[in-house]
C-alpha cells in the first residue's frame, strides 16, 4: 500500500477533513492535501497533524487534481474525498484491481455491489447523462463517468496532458485515458453521506462546462 499516494482536494472541509486523516491512519498510504492558501479554516483543523500540504497555483477542482497528481512520487495515485464519502477500506480492493492489468479503475455507484448516500435525483440523471453520451462517443465501457474515487498508473496520468480545470476533468481523464489506449475499469464502491458542508458543484453551471468539454474531447483526436 505504500505505492500509492492519496491526492485529497480540499476547499472548506475544516470539519469533515480531520477525521477523514483519523480514519486513514490505519492505512499505509501517503497523502497529498491539495488546497488554496486562502483556505485558513481548512488550514488550522488540520495543521497538527503530519501530513503533506500542496498550496494550489491555481484554481478549481480540477486543477488541483492536477497539480497535486503530478507531484505524486510513488508509482499509483488516488483521488480522495476531503469530505468524508469515500470508504477507504475499499483502497485494497482497488489496488488489487490495478494490478491485475488495468491502468484506471474507476469507482462506481450504479453497477451490482455499489451504491450511494450523497446522490440526489439531479445529480444521478445528469451522472447518467454524462455517462452514456461519453461511452457512446469514445467506448469508454465505464458506469460512473462523474465519479471520481480513482486510482492510476503516475506514469499514464502524467501522459495524458492533462488540461481542464474546473469539473470537467472527470470527463477529461477517461477520454484522454480512452484515446492513448489505456485500460480501464469499473469497480463497485459504495459513496457515504458526507461528514459536512455541502456539494461544491453546481448541477447546472457544471454540467454546462462538462458538455463543453466533452464535445471539445470529441473534436481534438489526440
């Protein structure tokens, strides 16, 4: 487990992030907390304890996927929620699922064994949405194109050049994944009610950006 590294975007998570840590010390795992230096709340709940913090650059939440994946050192990643709605027993079941030939596996809450707390009917159409027009435009064979507890190969993320920003990076790494022949799976995961604070997308502003990028990601061939 100590290939992997845990890249955990926070913004306003000063409740939920400390025992997101507390639950994770059990693990062996080492971790990324990707946040703005602005975030002085978030910054204090968890200053004592001994964790790396990357200061983002940049903005959005796709960006600081971004930069705190490509400081990874260890040989895999994984996207981790600051806010309590990923289960990290599942991190052994995922790593074993990587290792057996795949270079992304993606968590899923709709296939058999999965499920979900935090999802609403809004989100759930539009994750449907979103997902079938992305396996039917690049085959991506996938059941949770929004979801993004994932874990992957460093060396493939970093090939991918990596663009967006904002949410649209959900959609931007299995399609770029897709595009350089890179495997990837589904694994049933099951998402928990967050510990606090609320969604940071918005379903309408978001899912705008998302269809601008996918239909970018369709004209761009590489």
């Amino acid at each position: 487990m100590n290939e992997i590294t845990l890249v955990i975007p926070a913004k306003n998570e000063p409740e939920s992030l400390p025992k997101v840590l507390d639950e994770l010390k059990k693990y062996d795992v080492k971790k990324i907390i990707v946040m703005s230096k602005d975030d002085l709340s978030t910054y204090s709940s968890i200053k004592s304890y001994n964790e790396k913090i990357l200061f983002q650059t940049g903005k959005g939440f796709g960006n600081a996927l971004r930069e705190g994946i490509s400081s990874v050192e260890t040989k895999y990643f994984c996207v981790f929620n600051a806010d309590g709605s990923f289960d990290p027993s599942d991190l052994y079941k995922l790593k074993e699922k990587l290792e057996s030939g795949s270079d992304f596996v993606f968590s899923s809450r709709y296939i058999k064994g999965a499920g979900t707390e935090d999802d609403t009917f809004l989100t759930s159409v539009g994750n449907f949405f979103f997902t079938q027009l992305c396996n039917f435009l690049f085959k991506l064979k996938i059941s949770d194109v929004l979801y993004t507890y994932v874990m992957g190969s460093v060396e493939a993320f970093k090939s991918l050049d990596m663009r967006y920003n904002d949410f649209s990076f959900c959609v931007e790494l299995p399609i770029k994944a897709k595009k350089k022949n890179f495997i990837l799976t589904d694994f049933p995961s099951f998402e928990r009610s967050r510990i606090a604070g609320v969604k940071k997308v918005n379903e309408f502003r978001d899912g705008f950006l998302i269809l601008i990028s996918i239909l970018r990601l369709l004209i761009v061939k590489k």
